[in-house]
C-alpha cells in the first residue's frame, strides 16, 4: 500500500475540572427537602444575609450571573412549601444555594470530537480556514454533553485553537417550543400510541403547534374523557414525555464558543448526550444548515437524536423518525444526492450501513454496504463522521474494532452517484493508537465522529482512548492514491 503522509499536531484537548455549571440538587424525599427549608428559614434576615456574602465570595466568580442561577433554583423548590410572606431576594437566594451544586462537565474526559467550517470567516487569512469543534465533554456520573471550541488552520496548515474560556453556560431551554404536527404523529405511530387517543389530541392542532397548545389540548382531553383509564394517562404522559424530547435552546451572542454547552434536558437523554457527528449540510438551493446526529442515552436505552443550527446561537432539538432509527453512529451526507437525503448508520452493530430519505427527519430500510474485512477490524465496523465530497468520490473515515477491542481508524471511497458501490478502502488502519494514545478510560482507541477538507489536506480530528484528543492532517492524495479497488 502506498504511503499516506499523517502528521500528528501538537494541538491537544485535555479535560479541565475547573470547567464547571451549576445544576440543581435537590433531594428526592419530601421529608429532606423541609427539613432543608426550616434550616434556611429559621435564620435571621442577618444571618441570611452573612451566610449568602460567604457563599457568593466563594462561588460567584466562578460562573457568569450565579444570583440568576440560585433564583432560578429556588423556583424549581417554591412548590414545596407554603409561606405567610414572601421570602426577601436574600433569603430565595441562599435557600437557592442549598439545593444547588457545581457539576465539573469534562473532569472525566474530553473526547469524540468532530470539524466543522466556522460559519464566519471574517478575518481569515486567504487559504486559511476557521473552524468550529465538537466534543464529548464527560463528568461526575459518565454524564456527558457537547462542548465547542473554535480555532484558525493557517495557509500552511498550522493548526491554531483558541484558548477556551474558564466560564462555561447552558443555554435557555425555549418554554414553549413549537412542533410539526406530522412528525409528531409518525413518532407516536412508531411508539404505538397512534390511536384514538392520539387523535382526540392532535386533530384540533395545527400542522405547527406550541407546547402550551398541545397541554391545553391534553388537559381537555383528560377533562372531557370518563372514566381516565390507564392507558389515557400512559398514553398522555408518552405525548409530553415526546414533547419534552423535541426541544430548542438559545445562546446568548455574547458567549464565546467555548462558554457554550449543550447539556442533557429531555428524560431520553438523563445520562448523556455522546457522540454528536456534526456535518455542514448544502442543500440544492444554496442554502447551509449545520446538522449534528447524537445518541440520547437515559441509563438503559440509547435512542439516535438529531440537532439543527444556522449560527451555533439557536439550537433545535428533534427526535427522528422511522424502522431504521436505532444503534449509534448515524452520519449524515453533507448534500441531496439526486434529490434525496443520504445517511450512514449501523443498525446491526456490525456492519456499515447506508440509507436514503426524502426527509431529514424519516429514515426506513438501510443496506449493508462495508463488512469488516481486515483482521483490525473483524470485530465491527463504523464511521467516524459524515462522508466527505473528493472529486474521486464520497470519502468515509470508519472506525474498525479488532483483537482485544483495540479501534483503529480507516477509510473508504463511495460511488458519488451512487453511495452504495463501494469503490475503494484502505486495507491497513490509516490511524491506530500509539504511545500515550493507548492509556485513558476505554485503552487501545483512535476514534473521531467528523473530519473535514483543508486544500488538499484532510483534517482529522480524533479522541485518544476515551479520555483527551488531538488532531492530525492527513495528505489527501495519498490517501486518495492508497485507496485500493474493492473486492
């Protein structure tokens, strides 16, 4: 095989436990809870008040706006207790503070990244390029989210990040959302809750309806139906619990990317959200949509999930559609290929899989297109992010599983009029795990979920063993050159 020119970057991403957000903490028994509040409550409004100036000393340079945040705290536990009169900003505040926490969002691992163009590139030197960057930020409980950091690929290729921010904030989570009534009822028929209770719901809403319009319409459903059964309140818990799985999140412009994070929100995503493969998607009117797929993982299922953004600021949320939503590593096509959405996924855990849609959110019937081959990669194969357009045809870094569950990463070439002919792979690993790359959480892995082209360089970004990651440039003609003929 022809010798592909790697070259590993010094550029690192290393895990800081310094990053921090403030969660809530409030304990799951009622009887916790007041004892909690009559602690707070039996203070005097000075000693209130001397308890909220230590905490704010110690606390409030560590987070941008900390008082919003304990505020908003005490509103989640305001339900549990009733007052004769209203509580001073003090004392909210420091009752706040006892059900809260700091949750340190990358202490465990900084991993699973992906590359996207910068959607501005105002002041990029010619032939450079700037950049945007996902990854899998993991913390206490092997919760994770996404975390972003941008930087600049000089002419040269030298590889320039920006120094990430010590303040880190979530996004406000939209109150009331709004939703595609016929997305909407596909995911209820797929769930099996497309019956005549779905019906009395959605068939007095309209084909965009908010969250508020849909719990009125499931309020008067409840009301007007005698007796509630059981599968009334199932069914209605299902169409909010869907609701809450659709969602939107805005940024605030003043935020620097590293101070962005998506953390979980909806039930189907409790224990993380891993893995997103973000992709700069054309479509045939010119117009650009960043699209990332992610896999929702709530501590016993893993559910596929799919996000849209313009400008890194506005954030859609979506659950996806069809037989063939299921098992990670859905990778979307960059553009239409004639006319159709395109789509790589492993359904079987095995092998690489390719499907087309006409929607972006609807996806049925995929096609086995790569087995493992080489001994590298006997165990499984997988992507490593959405395939990229080469004049030689649509090229896809996989990931390859082989002996002592070591991951190596690879390539392949598709058709580009036709995804499903497999024209060219690469026989040996283009990247395997060396040196210091072996040691982390999971050993023994190279593993990314997006590259992208820089001139006639493949940038490829890659995380090291579960735990931190790093990037390297890869010579596209060689790699293109090395790509052998398929069996």
């Amino acid at each position: 095989m022809k010798t592909i020119r790697l070259r590993r970057h010094s550029v690192t991403f290393q895990p800081e436990s310094a990053r921090v957000i403030i969660r809530p903490f409030i304990p799951g028994k009622a009887q916790i809870l007041a004892d909690i509040l009559a602690r707070a409550l039996a203070l005097s409004e000075a000693e209130a008040e001397a308890q909220l100036q230590t905490i704010l000393a110690e606390f409030a340079s560590r987070h941008f706006d900390i008082e919003s945040l304990l505020l908003a705290h005490y509103e989640k536990v305001r339900p549990q207790f009733t007052l004769q009169s209203p509580l001073s900003r003090v004392r909210q505040l420091l009752i706040g503070a006892l059900f809260s926490g700091e949750y340190a969002l990358e202490s465990a691992a900084l991993f699973n990244p992906s590359i996207v163009l910068h959607p501005d590139q105002n002041g990029t030197p010619a032939g450079g390029m700037r950049f945007i960057m996902s990854l899998r930020a993991t913390g206490e409980g092997h919760i994770s989210s996404i975390e972003f950091r941008t930087g600049v690929i000089a002419p040269d290729g030298t590889i320039a990040v920006d120094p990430a921010s010590r303040f880190v904030t979530a996004p406000e989570v939209v109150p009331n959302p709004t939703y595609r009534k016929r997305s909407f009822l596909t995911k209820l028929n797929e769930m099996g809750f497309g019956g005549s209770h779905a019906a009395a719901v959605m068939e007095p809403l309209a084909e965009n309806f908010t969250l508020l319009q849909l719990d009125e319409s499931m309020a008067r459903v409840r009301r007007d139906t005698k007796p509630v059964t059981r599968d009334l309140r199932r069914a209605l818990e299902t169409f909010r619990w869907l609701a809450d799985s659709n969602y939107e999140l805005n940024f605030s412009s003043k935020l620097a990317m590293s101070e962005r994070i998506i953390f979980p929100v909806s039930p189907n995503e409790s224990n993380g959200i891993e893995d997103a493969r973000f992709v700069r998607f054309t479509d045939d009117d010119g117009s650009v949509l960043y699209c990332a797929t992610y896999t929702a993982y709530n501590g016993r299922a893993i559910l596929p999930q799919f996000i849209e953004t313009q400008d890194f600021l506005h954030f859609r949320v979506l659950t996806l559609n069809g037989s063939a939503v299921q098992n990670k590593g859905m990778a979307l096509f960059p553009r239409r290929i004639g006319g159709r959405y395109a789509m790589l996924s492993r359904q079987d855990d095995e092998n690489l899989l390719l499907m087309f849609s006409d929607s972006l959110h609807h996806w049925s019937n995929p096609q086995v297109i790569l087995r493992p081959a080489e001994m590298w990669e006997s165990v499984k194969i997988g992507n490593c992010g959405s395939p990229i357009e080469t004049e030689a045809g649509w090229l896809v870094i996989t990931h390859g599983v082989g002996p002592m569950r070591k991951y190596c990463i690879g390539a392949a070439l598709l058709d580009l009029d036709d995804p499903t002919k497999v024209i060219g792979r690469l026989r040996a690993p283009l990247l395997s795990p060396e040196g210091n790359e072996r040691e982390g959480y999971v050993p023994n892995v190279v593993y990314s979920c997006g590259s992208m082209l820089h001139g006639r360089d493949l940038i490829l970004p890659f995380a090291m063993s579960d735990k931190a990651s790093a990037i390297a440039t890869v010579s596209l003609d060689d790699l293109l050159a090395a790509l052998q003929p398929a069996a």
